[in-house]
C-alpha cells in the first residue's frame, strides 16, 4: 500500500511531517506485527479521517493485537470492552450511582469514555447493547438518565468479530455496520510470512513484548494532521466519481441494498487520508478505489441468489467498480 512520494509536483500543502508520523506509527507496529500492510495501513487511515473500524477474521490473526498496538502508538486514554450475551447498556456508557456523601445520584463513566476503544467480538451482545453504540459512534456523545456527555477528541472504535463462528452470536444492524468507516478482512499470513512471526516469537523467547511499542502521536498532533487531510484538494470530476460508484451499487441486480450517501462521505474522507499518507495534497481515481471495498463491503446487501452461489460483496463492488468509467 505504500509508494514513493512523487517527485514531479510541488504540493501546496506541506505533509512530510505527516508522512513521518504515519511511518513512525507503522514502524512501531512493525516490532510485533508481521505483514499486514494494508491493515495497518487502512487502521491510520480511519484515524486520519475520524473513522471507526470494523476488523473481520479468524481467531489468531492479530485483529486484537493489531488494535492495542495501533492506541499505544497515540498518546491517548485506551480502554476494552468484550462484548458478551449478558452485556448490558450501562456496562458500556456507565451509570448513575446513589452516593452517600452528596446524598445525590453521580453518573460514573462506563469504558466508552477512552479516546480509543476497543470492543472484542462486538456481534456476541444483543441488540440492545449494541444500540448504546449508535450515539457515541455517530455523535461523539452519550446520553444516559435525560442528560447528554460529551465524548473526547479524538474518539475511535476499533470492533472485532469472527466470521465464521455463528454459535451464540447476533448479526450486527444495518444501521451500526453503516457507522463503521471501513469493514477491514484480515486473512491468514502467507508462508514467508508465518515463518517469520514463528522466528521473531522465538528470538523473544516466546514473548510479545508489547511493551516495546511506544507512543509517537499526541491527540493534539492527530487533530493537526486531520486539519491537514481536510484541507486536501479535490477535482470535481473525482466528487461525480465518487457518486457514480456508490450509485452503481443501488442500481445492481446482484445487490438487495446499496450503499447510503453515508458511504460517499466515508470514500471522500478515506481518499483524502490515503493520498496524505502517500505525500500528495489531491487525490486520485486510484486512492479512490483503494478505499472503495473496505467502504462499500459492509454497507451493502446481496440477494440471496447471489448468496447461495458464494459471492462476495466485496467481488460484486470490484465488478461494478471496474464498469465505472475512470476520469481523465
């Protein structure tokens, strides 16, 4: 996913500074993680773009640990949830408590008030867990009792799920799975790879050593460089391109539901952080279908036809993406 910065333009908008923390956030996760590029890559993104994450793998993948490694690298508040069955509401965005020194109720912040949070099989809760979810993702705040708080800056969820376990699991709403930026697939490493998870396991003495990786970004650094992805330029003709991929989606015979004006908004942000990350002040059609499955893939539906033959949505927005004319 990484590329050389191009050197036949002059950008209007000074982003080595940014490269530089985005490498050194890769470089940290480096130390623990083997491969998963792209993840990792597509984890700064959504931070980048003030996005939530949706990460979908097999156990043992590293989808946990990615995401502990991506929040100590921001000096940030961190906090865990694993979601269960019992999981109530009040376990996620706390409750109020009689207290006997004020002789009155005081609300006590539940682990959602962390500026990273990371949830852990997020579809083994009930819907109505999963509903005290919708307020803080989307709005930045919760409301508990009549009264409204505010979430810090910066606020992200980081959820994982596994897809293959369907035992004592739910399936997530429409309307939660639109309010992740990207759904992220992360599949098995490949030989090379695994060869090398199993030496540097070895080389450690059968330790992870978290503890190696370190802080590089303040919150205070990652709202200046968020300042800098918003004020990439953008051509029109990229905006329409935008709107004729996500419009290809609602007018697709292998597609039940198509993608809301939510996803063209998450394309546009995305796009903008990937060009960033790579040093340009505009963006391409290329950064634009780079992001456009990890977007697209969660926010659509297949008929059950397309279902039972084993597609994908992920292959059906590559399809209808490739029949979208590229500007020029």
């Amino acid at each position: 996913m990484t590329e050389p910065t191009n050197t036949h333009f002059e950008n209007r908008i000074d982003l080595s500074e940014l490269q530089q923390g985005v490498q050194q956030i890769r470089n940290e996760i480096g130390k623990v993680i083997v491969g998963q590029e792209q993840t990792v890559d597509l984890l700064i993104a959504a931070l980048l773009s003030n996005g939530h994450v949706l990460l979908e793998g097999v156990p043992g993948v590293a989808k946990t640990l990615t995401a502990k490694l991506l929040a100590r690298t921001v000096s940030v508040k961190f906090s865990r949830l694993q979601f269960t069955p019992d999981l109530m509401p009040s376990d996620v965005t706390g409750t109020s408590v009689f207290s006997l020194k004020s002789n009155e109720f005081e609300f006590r912040q539940g682990p959602i008030f962390a500026n990273i949070v990371l949830i852990d099989e997020i579809n083994r809760a009930p819907a109505k867990t999963q509903s005290s979810l919708f307020e803080s993702m989307e709005e930045r705040q919760v409301t508990v009792d009549g009264k409204t708080y505010k979430l810090d800056v910066p606020f992200m969820v980081v959820a994982t799920q596994n897809p293959i376990d369907q035992e004592g699991t739910y399936r997530l709403p429409e309307a939660q799975l639109d309010r992740f930026l990207f759904k992220i697939r992360v599949d098995y490493p490949n030989l090379a790879q695994e060869t090398k998870i199993l030496e540097d396991f070895h080389a450690r003495k059968n330790s992870l050593q978290i503890e190696e990786v370190k802080a590089v970004l303040t919150a205070e650094r990652l709202t200046y460089y968020r300042d800098k992805v918003n004020s990439l330029y953008v051509e029109p003709q990229l905006l329409k391109y935008i709107a004729q991929i996500v419009s290809q989606t609602r007018n697709n015979a292998s597609l039940y539901l198509g993608a809301s004006p939510r996803a063209s908004l998450a394309i546009l942000t995305s796009s903008k952080a990937i060009a960033a990350m790579r040093g340009r002040d505009f963006i391409t059609p290329d950064d634009i279908r780079e992001v456009a499955i990890p977007v697209l893939q969660h926010r659509v539906m297949l008929t059950p036809e397309r279902e039972m033959e084993g597609l994908t949505s992920g292959e059906i927005i590559r399809q209808l993406i490739q029949q979208v004319e590229i500007p020029r």
